[in-house]
C-alpha cells in the first residue's frame, strides 16, 4: 500500500478495494485522495475503488490486532473487520462464513417491548437459544431490518449491524445453507479491553420462515395502537414532518411475499 506518514499527523483514514482480493484494506494517509489513488497505480496495484473511512488526525503505529490499526479493532461503525478473509467489509457486505456449528431449530421468534426514553427492549429466541438488547433512537435500526429482511427474502446472504451506542453493536449474519435453510448467526460486539465478539445465537433455520415471521411480529408491533400512544418514549424529541405517529414501515415486497401474491 502506499502514502503511510513516518508519524502522526492530519490525514485520512481510506478503504481500498484491490482487484483480485477480497474486501477492503485499510490503510491512513497523508495524501488527499487523486495523490493517493496515483501513488497507489505507480506502486503497481489495480485499485478497483478508494472509499475515505475517516478524515482526522491519524497515528500509523501498528500492534497486530485484526483491524491492524492500533485504534481500531475490528470495526468502525458499520465497517466490519471480516477475520477469516483478513480484510474490511461494507455495512453491505456479508463477511465470510465463520467456523461454527448451528442448531437447527423449526423458527425463530422475535419479541418487541415498548420504548421509554428512546430505548426499545428487542428479544430473539431460537430454539434454546435467547439474545436481547436495547435498540436506540439514536440508531433507529427499523428501516434497516425491513431492507435486511428484503435481501433475505431475494436470496441474498447478507449483515445487519444494529448500533446500541455505548460501543455496543449487535450484529445479525445470514448464510446460505441446504435449501431452503439458512445459517442465523447473531453476534454482540463490545469494544473496549474486556469487549469483544460474543456469539448469542447460532442455527439453522427456514429462510422464508425467518423472513415471513420476522416481518410479520415487526409490523404487529409497528401497526399496533400501544406503540403508537407510546411513540413519544422512542422518536424522542424528533418529528418527521407533522408526523408523531409510527412512520409507515411495510415493505410492498414482503407483503406480497406474507400473503402469496407473486
């Protein structure tokens, strides 16, 4: 890679997508992005795209952790460092399947609590196995899961990063199995000394069983008359317009999909 700075100093932080290997590396950079994409053609490297991760002062000491950066582990936000690939992956982008055996199990159920104070209680079990969290107003993780929820439902393997704040993301990887199921890997990531990735859930399910139930207690709870006297304790303190209502959350396509319309 090129343009690393002998010491701290203003710069960016760029994701590098290279052709022929996977993903994203990371590296910072004194240069702004035209000098940097050129002294990385005339190192001899076919860039494919250059993304900036981060503008701020940067330190290019390395300690050897996964995300090889020594203020970064492994994750920025929604960039996930993928350990397997050894490379950065996009908030669109699935990581590589992990070593690990699911259980399978017949569903999945999802449980929603009414908010107070911008936080909403999230419970998913499956089989055995339990994770729960608060979601938060801040990171309203709702359109997110309803587009999650869609490239499921069009075969996609594919992440949804749910940020909790607190360095606290709570992470939901989908990965093809044995037609028709699918491998639900959900994860917990603390940052910080004693952080981390916890493995919550790990099964084997259904995938449009996954997708119609998700979807189906999302939109209950969404549509329901108790969220929306409730609404106040989770859009705390923003208004949509004249909205103070639940913003309109169905999907077209999933709808078809719940009710057998192709």
């Amino acid at each position: 890679m090129a343009g690393i700075p002998a010491r701290s100093l203003r710069g960016w932080l760029y994701a590098v997508r290279l052709r022929g290997r996977p993903g994203w590396h990371w590296e910072p950079s004194a240069l702004g992005q035209d000098a940097y994409r050129a002294a990385l053609a005339g190192a001899g490297l076919e860039v494919e795209e250059v993304a900036v991760v981060q503008d701020f002062t940067i330190d290019p000491r390395r300690d050897g952790t996964a995300g090889t950066l020594d203020f970064i582990y492994d994750r920025w936000g929604e960039w996930l460092y993928d350990t397997e690939a050894k490379c950065w992956r996009a908030a669109d982008e699935p990581i590589t399947r992990p070593p690990g055996t699911p259980v399978p199990v017949d569903s999945v159920g999802i449980a929603f609590s009414l908010p107070e104070f911008g936080w909403l209680p999230i419970t998913l079990t499956a089989g055995n196995q339990e994770v729960s969290f608060e979601a938060s107003d801040v990171y309203d993780p709702f359109p997110d899961l309803i587009v999650w929820l869609e490239s499921l439902a069009a075969g996609a393997d594919a992440r949804l990063s749910i940020d909790t704040e607190g360095d606290v993301f709570v992470d939901f990887h989908v990965f093809s199995a044995d037609a028709p199921l699918v491998r639900l890997l959900v994860r917990i990531y603390e940052r910080g000394a004693d952080g981390g990735i916890t493995p919550k859930v790990d099964v084997l399910v259904d995938r449009m069983s996954l997708v119609r139930t998700l979807y189906s207690t999302c939109i209950t709870f969404w549509e329901s008359e108790e969220l929306c006297a409730a609404w106040d304790n989770w859009n705390t303190g923003k208004e949509v317009g004249d909205l103070w209502v639940p913003y309109p959350l169905r999907s077209e396509r999933l709808d078809r999909l719940i009710s057998g319309v192709t």
